[in-house]
C-alpha cells in the first residue's frame, strides 16, 4: 500500500449552523481556506470558536451547511458516504485531546486497527503496528491496554494509529491539551517529525502559544471566522 498524497485542501463560503430558530448556533460563520500539500499549520482561538467544526470538515467528518470542501479541487460534499468513509481511513490521520483508544484493545491492536478497513494481511498489519510503536518510543509497551499508560504514552499509540494507513492529512486536535511539559514536547517532537519525513499536511489546533510556534502559518479564529492568517517568511 501506497501512501496517500496530502490532499490541496480548499474551503469556500463555508458556513456551519447546528440546532435551528433560536436555538441555533453559528459554528462557522464564512470560511474560505486554501492549504496546499504538505502545509504545517497551526490553530488558534477561544473555546467555541469553531476550531474543531473546521477539523471536522477538512477530514469529511461533517458536512457544512454552505459552501464547497474540495480536495484536489474536486468537492467531496456530494461523494458518496461510502466513498467519504473510504478518503477518511486512507487519507485522514486524526489525533484528539482525549485519545480515544479503544480500552479493551492492547496498544499494538489499537495501532492496528484502521489497517483493517484498508488492504493490508494481517501479519503486515501486526509487523506494520510494532514497528510505529518502536517508532513512537513504545516498543516495551506493545501489550498494554490504555489503562496501563500515562496520558503521554496514550497520545503516542494515538499518533502510532494516525500515521497507521499513512495518511495525507493529519489533523490534530488540542493534541497536547492533557499533557505536562515534557509530554507535550516528546508528542509535538512526533507530530512535526511525521509531517516532515512524509510532506502530509498537519493542521494543529492548540491553545498554546509555544506548541503553534512549531508550525509554519498560523491561523487565529474568532466567532467562527478566521481573523488572522500569517505565514512564516
Ligand atoms: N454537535 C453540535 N451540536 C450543537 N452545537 C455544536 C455542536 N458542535 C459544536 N457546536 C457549537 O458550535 C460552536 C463551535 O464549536 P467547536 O467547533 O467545537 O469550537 P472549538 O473547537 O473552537 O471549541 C460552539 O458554540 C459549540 O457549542
Ligand atoms: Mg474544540
């Protein structure tokens, strides 16, 4: 298997509304976004701004209420579900604040999970899996459920399981939101190192300033706008 190529991602007059009269909310208020392959991002802005709506739609998770998503200039808005469900388990790496591993699955089968959906035999699903452990630092931790982990070691099995069907598209949410200082660093040091050696494209949503200094543009939101966009020279 092949890795996916980074998508040109591309948003125009995005708009997101959940709920509906006076109980709606404006998630997205007016988006356009151009993020060419490869982009190293960052994500800024106060809780609720709409940091993950954005995430969710670059990474076909949700829809908007207007607007197009295109990826490689094709929008996705129409593909089928099944077709969105395919570009999300090839093409997209998702990281969350919480983790999300699987509890009852050890860290190497969470890491081998999504292989599963795409075309990859089994013993290359498991020697595929050890090897992202060993190299996210893990190789001595390879049968521990979650709740044997330190919040640290939980968010390298999660990015082991993100770059596990080699995705395009990273996209990381407050990845580092539960972790100390030294734990931050050692996952933004993966993170970085992922997108670098595979030219993915990382979007990083953080609400720390010292973890969006990583990145190479820096996009700040605001009431579900983006209000800055600056670019490293
Ligand atoms: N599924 C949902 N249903 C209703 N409102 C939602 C939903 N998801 C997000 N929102 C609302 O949309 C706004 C943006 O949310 P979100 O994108 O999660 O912001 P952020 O990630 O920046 O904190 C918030 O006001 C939030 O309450
Ligand atoms: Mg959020």
């Amino acid at each position: 298997m092949n890795r996916t190529r980074a998508p040109a991602l591309s948003l125009r007059g995005i708009r997101k509304t959940y709920g509906s009269g006076a109980g709606e909310v404006r998630a997205l208020d007016g988006v356009d976004l151009d993020l060419p392959p490869g982009s190293f991002v960052s994500v800024e802005g106060p809780s609720g701004c709409g940091k993950t709506t954005l995430l969710n739609l670059l990474g076909l998770l949700d829809v908007p209420s207007e607007g197009t998503v295109a990826w490689d200039g094709a929008p996705v808005g129409s593909l089928p579900e099944r077709e969105r469900a395919r570009r999300r388990l090839t093409g997209v790496g998702f990281i969350f604040q919480r983790f999300y591993l699987l509890p009852t699955l050890t860290a190497e089968e969470n890491v081998a999970l999504p292989m599963r959906g795409a075309d990859r035999k089994a013993a290359d699903r498991t020697t595929r899996a050890r090897a992202l452990l060993d190299s996210v630092g893990l190789s001595g931790r390879r049968a521990s459920r979650p709740h044997q982990l330190s919040g640290g070691e939980e968010q390298r099995v999660a990015i082991a399981r993100a770059l596990a069907n080699e995705p395009g598209l990273l996209l990381a949410d407050e990845p580092t939101g539960e972790l100390d200082r030294a734990n931050t660093e050692s996952v933004l040091d993966l993170l970085v190192e992922a997108q670098h050696s595979t030219g993915s494209t990382l979007v990083l949503v953080t609400h720390n300033p010292a973890v969006a200094r990583r990145a190479n543009r820096h996009l700040t939101m605001a009431d579900g706008r983006i209000v800055s966009d600056v670019r490293e020279p």
